[in-house]
C-alpha cells in the first residue's frame, strides 16, 4: 500500500500540480485560510501549478453564493491559482456538479470489479447497530457492521436506490508517509469498514469524487486538514482498485476556537468574511490562524 514518496512531482512531466478544494456549504473561516495559504505556499516553493476545484457535490447543502463567496475571499487573500471554474483549464469543469459522467464510469468500474455492494439498510438500522464515532474526530464514522455485505450487485444499470459501499479488506494495514504528520497506519475493519461510495438519493459519495478528480486533474499532491486522515486511507483504497496513481498527501494541523474545539462553518464571528467586512487586513486573519 501507498507510503508516500519524495517529490512524487519530480516524475510528473508537468510537474508540482496541488490543489484548493472548499466546499460551498458555508464561508470559509480562519481555518480554511490557513490550509489554502499552505497549499498555495507549498504551489509556490515547487513552482508547480494550484488548481481550484469547486466540491459542490452536495445539491441539498451546496449554494452559489458561497461558492462566489469562496473565490472572492481567496483571492481577498493573495492566494492565486492556475485552473479553476472562474479561469478555466486543461481539466475541467471544474466543479463537481457537472462530473457526473466521471463519477459514474469509476462507479461501473468498481461494480464490474467486484469492489463494492448496494446497501440498503435505513439510518435507524445503522444508528441502532454501530457504536459512537470518536469524539472530535470529523473524519471518524461508525464501523458498518456488515449487514449487507453478502448482496451481490448483479447487473444493475445504474447506481440509484441504494447505498454503494466499498468492500474493504478486513485486517489490511492500511500505511502511508504523511509529509507533514509522519508515518500513519490504519487497520480496515478496524479502524475504518466499509464506506459509502454513491447513495441512494443518486449522487457520488465525497470519497469517490475525490479521488476521480484528484485523478482527472492530475494533482501530485493534496493539502487538507489533519481531520481527513482517515479519508486518506479510504481514498487509497479507491485508488488501488481503480488502478490509479495515489498523491502524496500534507496534512495540516487544525485550527481551534477558545475552547479548543475544531473550527467548523457554524463559526460565522470567525469566518474569512466577517473579519474582512470588518476591517481586518489579510495577514491578520493568517495570524489569527497561525501562519507564518
């Protein structure tokens, strides 16, 4: 399995190619600052390309003005990239409401591999059989516990009307050399099972998405906060069975309100852009956030 490489980028005939990533969910805060500085920072020091990537794979969540928001408060920034829905690119689009079709080819893919099961067990099902996910964990989620595992996928058209998990080998250590964390080590079945991969409302799940469009645009390296961890080793996974080639991956550090608690979307007062309207100048909300 994957255990990181050093400067993967120097094989790569284009070179260092990183990436933003946000979501539309919500205004980025002080801790999305920090994580894009560094990404662009790291762009820089290699002289490689940073693309920006629109994540607006949730249709209920996702809204268009954060979306314009998020490109207007990056930039607000001085963070610069190269490709992005608002320059364009070799590689897009460039936001995943309009990659469905790469979704769904990586989808029939898996199936015919054998990969992954429909699963149609209800949130009660799962609620009532799996334990608590670790405290403060973002990354963390029950471990499923294997209820439809034996459902064959058969030769089903599509992916609607039910849950797509992947099989994940039980007992595998899962190892990869984070470059900024150190060595990790998960144990599947363990630590992470089986996880989602389409659901049923008919739309690829985060895990899948990533790693097509991490694929599709040739990212040599992702930049994210350290409570993606475990995503990581799923999405490894996901990359070994659709026989692509894995990035390396710098996790960074997260950045915690007062209380010590993670920072998340619901922190308006802390967000890129009420301490922009207010009056603070960009380096002061890298400070806030930690950087440099």
């Amino acid at each position: 399995m994957h255990k990181g490489s050093l400067s993967r980028f120097l094989n790569s005939p284009e070179g260092y190619r990183g990436r933003l990533a946000p979501s539309p969910t919500g205004l980025l805060h002080v801790g999305h600052a920090r994580t894009f500085w560094i990404a662009a920072q790291r762009a820089r020091e290699h002289r490689g390309m940073l693309i920006l990537r629109n994540e607006d794979l949730d249709p209920q969540r996702s809204r268009a003005e954060f979306a314009r928001a998020m490109v207007e408060d990056l930039r607000w920034l001085g963070i610069q990239w190269s490709e992005g829905p608002d320059c364009g690119g070799a590689c897009g689009p460039y936001a995943q409401s309009e990659r469905r079709a790469h979704y769904l080819e990586a989808w029939r893919r898996l199936r015919e591999g054998g990969f992954i099961y429909p699963c149609v067990c209800s949130r009660k099902d799962l609620a009532q059989a799996a334990s608590a996910p670790n405290e403060g964990d973002a990354d963390d989620e029950p471990v499923y516990p294997g209820t439809c595992r034996g459902r064959a996928a058969g030769a089903i058209a599509g992916p609607a009307g039910a849950n797509w998990r992947f099989r994940v080998p039980d007992g595998e250590a899962i190892e990869f050399t984070d470059l900024n964390l150190g060595a990790q080590r998960y144990v599947a079945g363990r630590d992470f099972g089986d996880f989602l991969v389409w659901r049923r409302d008919d739309v690829s799940a985060y895990q899948l998405a990533v790693v097509v469009d991490d694929a599709a645009m040739r990212i040599t390296e992702v930049v994210r906060g350290a409570d993606l961890l475990k995503s990581t080793v799923r999405q490894l996974l996901l990359t070994r069975a659709l026989g692509l080639a894995a990035p390396d991956y710098f996790h960074c550090e997260l950045v915690r309100d007062a209380a010590g608690v993670r920072l998340a979307k619901r922190h308006d007062a802390l967000s890129v852009r009420h301490l922009r309207e207010s009056g603070m100048a960009p380096e002061k909300v890298l400070a806030m956030a930690g950087w440099p």
